[in-house]
C-alpha cells in the first residue's frame, strides 16, 4: 500500500494517499477507491487506490484483533486507543514474524537457486562431456571402419597372392626341368653357405 496520512476528527477518519508525508487530497496516481468500514463500532471511510475487498479485509482484520483484546479486558474497560495501541503491537509482531519467516524462505530460495545453478552448470558440462565422448566413439568408429576396410583390402590381395602362388606351384610342378635347375641351385646354395 502506499504511504498513508490520516486526518482524525470526531466523525470519521479519512485516509489520503500522501506523497513525502504531505497530504494530497483529490491526487492519485491510480483511481482511488473510497471504502466504508466499521473498526470496533466507529464507521470509517478509508480512501486508497487499493482493491475495496482488501481494504475492507484490512478492516475486519484490525476489528477481530481489537475485539480479541476487548472481550477478556471488558471489566477493565480499556480505553480505545490503548485496544488500538495493543492491537497494533499485536499485529507488528505477526508482520516482524511473518517478515522472519519470509527472510528464512528468501534465503532458502537464494539458496536453492545456487545449487539450480551449480546443477545446471554440472549438467552442461556432463553434456559436453557426452558430446565429447560421443565425437570420440564416431572418431573411433571411422577408423574401425577404415582398418576393416584396409583387412577387407588386404585379405583380398593375400587370396590373390595365395592363387597366384598356387598357380606358380602348378606350373613348377608340370615343369620338370626348371625343378630340377631349381633344387640344384638351392643345394649349391646350401652348400656354399656351409662352407
């Protein structure tokens, strides 16, 4: 609620929107409501730019505070400002423990929001990570791939070999007098080598 003044005189009193504690009547940034409340039996016309429900809500809070302090007090028959006073205290100390509260809760969210924080940061980077390790399997995969490849190559050239040999072997074979040029080279090999 904005800053309030209030103009007491025996009938009512009239709350107007202030602007550095000087009254302005008739000036209100917003549409100024004027709501009619009774406050323990006296009838009071509050004007505010605030919804007429939570000024009247206001209103009835304030009356229960005061008749929770009239009624036990009653053979005392305490003054209406001392209701007012204590009703007031009554209500500071709701607004410091409901403030205490919410500066517990604002610092738990403070706190909650750090750890948000320091998760999201962690999830980032096992996400980089993941990314990281993934460009890495595919790095590795295309080498796999590139090594069958060359063995796949490779396998193909050693059955050619492997026929060409073969091929060789059958022509040595049905050629008589190369063998035997052959073998005989061999054994004079051999035998130079031994001695």
């Amino acid at each position: 609620m904005n800053k309030i003044a209030c103009n007491i005189d025996v009938f009512s009193v009239i709350i107007v929107v202030a602007n550095n504690g000087n009254e302005i009547r008739g000036y209100c940034m917003r549409e100024v409501n004027k709501v009619h409340v009774t406050i323990f039996g006296e009838s009071l016309t509050l004007v505010s730019d605030e919804d007429e429900e939570y000024i009247k809500g206001l209103a009835v809070y304030i009356d229960s505070k005061i008749n929770d302090i009239a009624h036990p007090n009653a053979r005392t028959g305490m003054h209406p400002t001392t209701l007012s006073l204590l009703a007031s205290v009554i209500i500071a100390d709701e607004l410091f423990k409901e403030r205490d509260k919410n500066n517990v809760i604002n610092k738990e969210i403070e706190s909650n929001l750090k750890e948000n924080e320091r998760l999201r940061t962690l999830v980032d980077e096992l996400w980089q990570a993941l990314e990281q390790t993934w460009n890495d399997l595919n790095a590795q995969k295309e080498q796999l791939e590139n090594v069958r490849e060359e063995a796949i190559e490779y396998k193909k050239a050693m059955e050619k070999a492997k026929q060409e040999l073969e091929e060789y072997i059958q022509e040595f074979d049905s050629a008589p007098g190369i063998k035997g040029v052959i073998l005989s080279d061999m054994a004079r090999k051999s035998a130079r080598e031994a001695t």
